[in-house]
C-alpha cells in the first residue's frame, strides 16, 4: 500500500461525511450550508480520485522497474513519465522510456543526458 492510497482513504471518508453533512442540512433547510458541504465533497471527491491515479502509476512503475530488473525489456508506460509530456521527449530520471543511446551515455549521477530518439 502506497502513500496515495492513505490519501484516498481519507478523501473519500471526508467526501462522504460532507455528503452525509450536506444531507442533514437539505433536510432542516439549511442551504447555504448544504452548498459549501456539498463544494467541499465535489473537492474531496476529486482528490480521491486523483490519489487513485497516483496509487496505480506507482504500482505499474514498480512492476515496470521489477521486469527490467530481470532482464526483460517492458514496454514504456503511457505516459512514460510524469513529465513525459511536458518534456518535449527529453529521457530524463524515472522516465520509462530509456532508449539504448541514452542507457550508454548516462552521467556519472545516472540521469540520462541525450534525448529519445524514439
């Protein structure tokens, strides 16, 4: 169990208390209340979600690292990092994407320092 799946625990019971609160107050028509609470459940709902995501992108990166650890050659994950869009194609540290360039010429503090040519 991962750090984010703590996270998402927490959400959801927080989303589904503000929900259960949010309830309460619609019934002793209390709206302005029920509003904010419902907000706050939509938010929380939102953060479980996203901790969710996070929980199963570091499960298949840990079974991405586990497989190339035995010799296999995975496929790169979709996105093959957390800044694979972001990066223009740059291999940088955790990207799963590593081509064999960029294997050969790593710097002596092992983050890849050519880009994929893939």
């Amino acid at each position: 169990m991962t750090i984010h799946r703590h996270y998402q625990y927490g959400a959801t019971t927080g989303a589904i208390t503000l929900t259960a609160l949010a309830a309460i107050c619609l019934y002793r028509d209390l709206y302005a209340p029920a509003a904010g609470l419902a907000l706050g459940a939509a938010v929380l709902t939102e953060a479980a979600v996203r901790e969710r995501r996070r929980h199963r992108r570091v499960l298949a990166e840990h079974e991405w690292a586990r497989r190339r650890a035995l010799g296999l050659n995975p496929a790169p994950l979709r996105p093959c990092c957390l800044l694979g869009q972001a990066s223009g194609g740059t291999v940088h540290r955790q990207c799963t994407r590593v081509s064999v360039a960029a294997l050969i010429h790593l710097a002596e503090d092992n983050t890849p320092t050519t880009k994929d040519s893939a």
